[in-house]
C-alpha cells in the first residue's frame, strides 16, 4: 500500500502538470539526480529532470489546461523503493490539440529519502486503450502514420 501522503501527491502533481503548473509539479514531485524517464511520445531514455527556464516555459506552453486523476492497480515495497502501477486518466489541451483522452500507463519508482520520496524513474505510455498487432508493428518500426 502506498504512503497516503505520496499518493496525495501523485493526484495533485498530475492535474498540475496537464495545465502546465510545472512549477506546483515540482513542489510536490522531487526528481532524484538518477531521475530516468521513459516518455509517453517514445524514442530514447531520457537522464535527468531539466529545469532550465526555456524547458520550464516551454511545459507551460505546451500543456494549456485539462483534469487528472491517478488510479493505483498496484504497489510493490521493498527497503527504501517504492514502484507503483498506475492509470493516470486525463484530458486536456496539449500541444495545441483539442481537449482530449490523453490517460497514460504509468510505472513509477520512488526512493525514500531523508527529506521524503523521490523519484527515480517514470515509464508511461498512451496504450490505455488495446491496439491490434498491425499497429503495435507499425509502432515497433516507427512507419505508424497519424490519422
């Protein structure tokens, strides 16, 4: 079972980083120096959590407003780590698009600390809805066509 302190976390930090309030994301969600993320748009592991100004603004701009909830399907504990199995069931305005489903899979570790959790690795991808095995081919090969 998760810290129920994390898991207010997790709910809030979610909302705010769909409307681009990155800087209330970051008050609640500390990314550890070995901070690892597998994003949801694909392509390389991405090392570290970058808080330079333009990539802060550049996160405002891109996410414009929508809702955010987190539901936990799993939790597994072992010393100080921590890795939740999770839905994060959203909508919202990204990237210029309109409102819209944009709910992730989500894995997520986090490491306790002396000042609390945090967290070293996130793995989320849009697969909440089943695909068939000619798309996911089109997405291994990366020839999937928008539409």
């Amino acid at each position: 079972m998760v810290d129920a302190e994390l898991e207010r976390r997790l709910q809030e930090s979610a909302g705010a980083y769909l409307r681009g309030d990155v800087d209330r994301y970051l008050e609640l969600i500390h990314h550890s120096d070995d901070y690892t993320l597998m994003s949801p748009h694909g392509g390389e592991l991405v090392r570290g959590f970058d808080t330079s100004p333009e990539t802060l603004q550049a996160t405002r701009e891109f996410f414009r407003g929508g809702e955010a909830s987190v539901d936990i399907e799993q939790t597994y504990e072992s010393g100080d780590l921590t890795v939740i199995v999770a839905v994060e069931r959203q909508h919202g305005k990204i990237g210029g698009l309109p409102d819209q489903d944009l709910s992730l899979r989500v894995t997520l570790v986090f490491r306790r600390t002396q000042a609390g959790w945090d967290l070293v690795h996130r793995h989320a991808d849009p697969l909440v809805h089943p695909i068939g095995v000619n798309e996911l081919a089109e997405l291994a090969r990366g020839t999937a066509v928008a539409g």
